[in-house]
C-alpha cells in the first residue's frame, strides 16, 4: 500500500517536472520567435537620436530625459554645431546651453547637467565618456537607463535600456512583467538570447515607438500579434 502510494507520488512529480520543462521550453521557442522576427525586418537598429561622438550621444540620451527623441533632435544639431566636446560645452557655459535647449522639457536642470557632466568628464576622465556603469552613473543627470544606452550604443554592451516603450511592451506581450523599469531590465537580460542582447534595446523601442503605442497599439500590422498575450487587440478600423 504505502508502496502504491509513493510510486503514485513519484509519477505526479514527473508529471508536474515534465509540464514544468515543456512550459520553459515553449516560452523559450516564443523569446526566440519574436526576436527572429524584430531582427529579420531591421537587421542593424539604431539609435534615432542625433549625435556625432560619444560625448554628443551622452549629452543627447541626457536630453532626451521626460521628452521624445523627436523633440530633441530640433535642438541638438545647433547646440552640436558649437559645443561637440566637454572643452567647448563649459566654454560655451550654462546660459548658451539653457537657450539653445530650450524647447527641450526640464531644459533649465539638463543645462546645469551639462555643464556639470562636461566638467566631471574634464576632471576624471580626460575628457573621454567612461567606459562603466558606476562611472557613468556618477556623472550628473545620468542614471541607470541614460549609463545602459551609452554603454549599448557607444561600446557594444549587451545592456537593456529600459524606457516607456521597453516597459509597456515587455508587459503587454508579455516578456518580462515588472512594476519597475529595474525588474523589466532584470527579467528580459534573463529571458532574452545572448545572441539577441545586443540590438535587442532598440528593436523593443522601435516596435514600441511605431507599432505597439501607448494608446492605441497597431496590432493589425504588428509582425509578432500571434505571439502577443494582450487581450485588447486593435483591428485595422
Ligand atoms: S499585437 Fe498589439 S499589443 Fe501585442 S505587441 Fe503587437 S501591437 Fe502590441
């Protein structure tokens, strides 16, 4: 009896590991799916913000803090033309920069980090943008998701810089769901493969930016709908 009763215990635990591995492994062959699918339609994304060296992008992702990359690009191109280094952008001092920006939300406060951020890279780091996170952190106006897009876009990291598209998208699909920025971040480095880490930022942008939208998602043309949880899909009309 007690013999029946534990062979009957071990052949429920099998059950439950088996469903268990072929859950993993279904959610597995989804991640993989969409990410196929992201990559195959723009093999090489990029950054839809207007720079022209590492310091211009840091100051651009610094910019584009609470305001659209759209709205940045109007301002930088001139702000660009006079101050391209740390050097000339505390030459060009923190009342031209407060002018030249000032279309740009918070533009009084990101001016002051500019110029504060241009005389810490002067005084540590010769003038050079860092090379890791806490460096990048320590800079003002530079947190977590600003320190990950430099350090995807300007040194090829594999880092996941988690903004109001990543985030919304991540949790529709679902990939990662998260309450956090930080948790989304976490969760998609864990499910994401390696192979797709490095681009995986701004394809999760760009669908999120022009398909996936905040209030009315485009589902009829969303290349990854069959793979997509969202109970609310948008039709064509
Ligand atoms: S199907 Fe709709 S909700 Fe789902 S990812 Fe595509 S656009 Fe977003």
């Amino acid at each position: 009896m007690i013999n029946s009763m534990r062979k009957n215990n071990i052949n429920t635990k099998i059950r439950q590991d088996t469903r268990q591995k072929e859950g993993v492994k279904k959610r597995a062959a989804r991640v993989e799916e969409i990410f196929s699918r992201l990559s195959s339609l723009n093999p090489q994304p990029k950054s839809e913000l207007y720079y022209t060296n590492p310091f211009t992008l840091l100051v651009a992702v610094v910019l584009s803090a609470q305001a659209t990359d759209a709205g940045v690009n109007k301002a930088t191109p001139a702000l660009f033309a006079l101050a391209d280094t740390p050097q000339k952008m505390l030459a060009l001092g923190e009342e031209k920069v407060r002018k030249t920006i000032q279309t740009i939300g918070l533009y009084r406060t990101k001016a002051k980090n500019i110029i504060g951020l241009s005389r810490l890279l002067l005084e540590r780091y010769g003038g050079k943008v860092p090379k890791t996170r806490d460096e990048l952190m320590s800079l003002p106006g530079v947190g977590q998701k600003t320190a990950n897009v430099v350090l995807n876009i300007v040194f090829g990291e594999p880092t996941i810089a988690v903004d109001t598209h990543i985030f919304r998208l991540s949790n529709r699909l679902p990939l990662a769901v998260g309450k956090t920025p930080e948790s989304v971040e976490y969760g998609l480095e864990k499910i994401i493969p390696t192979r797709f880490l490095q681009h995986a930022h701004h394809w999760l942008i760009l669908h999120g930016r022009y398909v996936c939208k905040a209030r009315k998602p485009e589902c009829y043309k969303c290349i990854i709908a069959d793979l997509c949880d969202y109970k609310t899909k948008t039709p064509a009309n």
